[in-house]
C-alpha cells in the first residue's frame, strides 16, 4: 500500500472527525447562499448586518471582529430552529426549568427571570417616581397612576419553586403614597387582577395583559371616576389565535401553549399625528382602531391602535377628553375608554420628544391617565419627560 492509500485509510478511522468538517462546511456554504435577514419576525428583534473594517489600527480591528462574530451569530443559516432545538435540549433533555432567560412555569406560564433592580434601573425608578410627583403637582386631581404587576405577582404559585421574583409590592405600595402624597390618585389594580386570576387576565407566552385583565382594571378605574363603564354585551367580540408573544421569542419551548387574542368590533376612528413640535399638532392620518392585517404575522398585539405611536386621538362616543401616558399596556386598554370620552388622546415617549404642558394647555382635558407595566416603568428611559415643566 503507498503512502497515499495509508493516509486516506488513517483519515477514515475518524467518522465523527470527518462528519463534523462535512457539517461544518455545509453550514459554511449554506450560509454563504442564504441571503441576509435585517429583522428576526419571531424574535421580534433587528439582527446585525455585515459589518465593514474602518481602519487598520489595533482598535478598529477588535470592533470588526466583535461586530463580525455578532453578525455570523445573528445571520447563521436556520437559525429560527438552532434556537428551537436548544430551547429543546434545555427543557426536555436537560430538565430545564427556565430557557432564554424565561422562567416555565405551571399551567404552560412563562415569565421573565426578574430577580432584583438592575443597576441602570435603581436609577431609572426613582427618576420616574419623581416625574409622577411632578405630574401631580402640576395638574392636582387630574392625575391617575396605574402601574399593572408583572403576572408572576398574580400568579406566584405557578412560578418555578426556589426561583426567586422580585417585591414589586414593596415598590408599588412607597408609588402609591408618592403619588398621593404629591395630589394624584393610584389607581391599585392589584386585588382586582387577584380577584380574577381563575380567568384569562395574561397571556401564557407574552409579558403583556389579555383584554379581559385590562377590561378588570378599566372598571376599577370607571368605579374610581364614577364612568359607567363600557359594555361588552353590546359589542360584538372578535378573537385571533395562535398569538406566541415574546416570552415565546426568548424560551421557544416545543410545547408552549399558544394565546387568543379577543378585541371588540369598534367603528371608532384613530388618527396617528405627525409630530413636529409642543402641543396639538394638525397633520395625522385618520384609520380604525386595529391594524388587522398584525394578525397574520407573528405580533400579533401590535394590532391594537397600530402600535406605539408618540401621539395619537380617538374618537369616542362619550363627553371630554383624557390623556393616556402610556407604554403597550394601555393599547387593548385605551379602546373601552370609548364609552366614557369623546376625544381619547395617547402618547407614548417612546416615539414623542416632548413635555406635556403645551398639549395639555391646547386640549384642556378632563383627566390624566398615566397607564404602565411596572416592569416597564421601573426601567423607561423616556418618563422623565412627563415632569419637565413646558
């Protein structure tokens, strides 16, 4: 046998050696025909695009190739089902109890592994504790705060057992004296939401509440205001299923257990403003309160007032106005405040870079509705806008 024959012979004596180069190149090929994605639909996240080499220097180096390794990271061919199949290995074979930083819990409930205030948020929280007492004490008796708690607060016993939750009653409870103290009212959803839990008030696979838990907290807010509250006996009610919301993005687990999105068939017109300065601005575009065509793509929720928009008014079959101050919580929220108000106006600082006074003074509204997840508030970036003055 010549050395050419016993050099092929000894390479065959390593099948796995070989069957891993064969994958590996495959994977390089694949990857190299597969054309790059700018967002992940499923993940609901923008994924990193090819980077370029800005200069030749020992830094500019580093970045490229920590901007390159995210990028083949982010643009791997198949990677929706390599994160599906490590979200299977970790909680069918492994026995994992949590998977993407998402916690599994009992009746197919997933929640966010929140142990504690980041540090960025024991900054943030008191910052947006501060501009609800201002709020307040700029517009006393107008002013209503509604903080919503996370699901695992309802729900505690079907978190996984050790896994430790975050007191958000401890931080609820000094907001609602804050906010007390400073002229305004807490609207405390919390025995509400408790009251209800053998219903559907959140969705198993997404971090927001279900129209029904809303519909809850809204009537608490009507019984506060003295508001008759909106009927849902009158209104026709549509449903959309397989929602998977982004808990499902993180953890993907095989078995999980898709939502059903319920809204109510309203003819109320939503016009999106496009906003270029302080007050009421005149320019907008007039539609219907969904955006339907949401439901055939995997947001779903995003089909409640078209999203996150930085100011937008509905139409309502009431008398007065109200302002939402709100994060996407208030979105499946804000369409029952038809019944009690004839102009509904939202902003979200998300996407208006502004204060409020201005619009205020232009609308003259009745009430204030300031309409948050507590997971969100504890961490928004953008609230400190509702305290400055102007």
């Amino acid at each position: 046998m010549d050395k050419h024959s016993k050099r092929s012979a000894s390479i065959f004596r390593y099948p796995v050696l070989i069957a891993f180069t064969l994958f590996f190149a495959g994977l390089f090929l694949l990857d190299l025909v597969t054309p790059d994605r700018a967002y992940s639909e499923l993940e609901n996240t923008t994924l990193s695009q090819r980077p370029s080499l800005s200069g030749v220097s020992a830094d500019g180096l580093n970045k490229f190739f920590t901007a390159y390794t995210k990028y083949v990271k982010d643009q791997v061919a198949g990677r929706d089902n390599w994160v599906a199949l490590q979200s299977t290995v970790e909680t069918k074979v492994m026995q994992k109890e949590q998977s993407g930083g998402i916690l599994l819990g009992r009746q197919q409930m997933m929640f966010p592994r929140t142990y504690g205030l980041v540090s960025s948020e024991t900054r943030t929280l008191p910052k947006n504790t501060a501009a609800l007492e201002a709020l307040c004490q700029r517009y006393p008796g107008k002013v209503n705060v509604m903080l919503v708690p996370a699901a695992s607060a309802i729900y505690p016993e079907n978190v996984p057992a050790g896994a430790p939750l975050l007191d958000e009653d401890r931080y609820l409870d000094s907001l609602s004296d804050a906010v007390q103290a400073a002229g305004g009212r807490f609207v405390d959803v919390r025995q509400t939401l408790t009251a209800h839990k053998d219903e559907y008030i959140y969705y198993r696979t997404d971090h927001h509440w279900t129209s029904t838990g809303a519909y809850y907290a809204y009537k608490l807010l009507c019984d506060t205001l003295g508001l008759t509250p909106f009927d849902p006996s009158a209104h026709t009610v549509l449903t959309a299923d397989g929602f998977y919301g982004t808990h499902y993005s993180k953890a993907r687990t095989p078995d999980a257990e898709p939502d059903t999105i319920t809204y109510y068939d309203l003819p109320n017109e939503l016009t999106i403003y496009s906003v270029s300065g302080p007050g009421q601005p005149a320019d907008g575009e007039t539609t219907g309160l969904y955006d339907t065509a949401k439901l055939d793509v995997y947001d779903k929720y995003a089909m409640f007032l078209h999203g996150n928009n930085g100011l937008s008014r509905i139409k309502g079959d009431g008398t007065g106005r109200i302002l939402v101050i709100k994060d996407s919580y208030a979105n499946c929220f804000a369409p029952y405040l038809t019944a009690n108000y004839a102009d509904i106006d939202v902003v979200d600082f998300r996407n208006y870079n502004y204060g409020l006074d201005k619009l205020i003074a232009d609308n003259d509204y009745d009430q204030l509705l300031v309409l948050y997840s507590f997971d969100s508030f504890k961490s928004d970036p953008y609230l400190y806008r509702a305290g400055a003055a102007g």
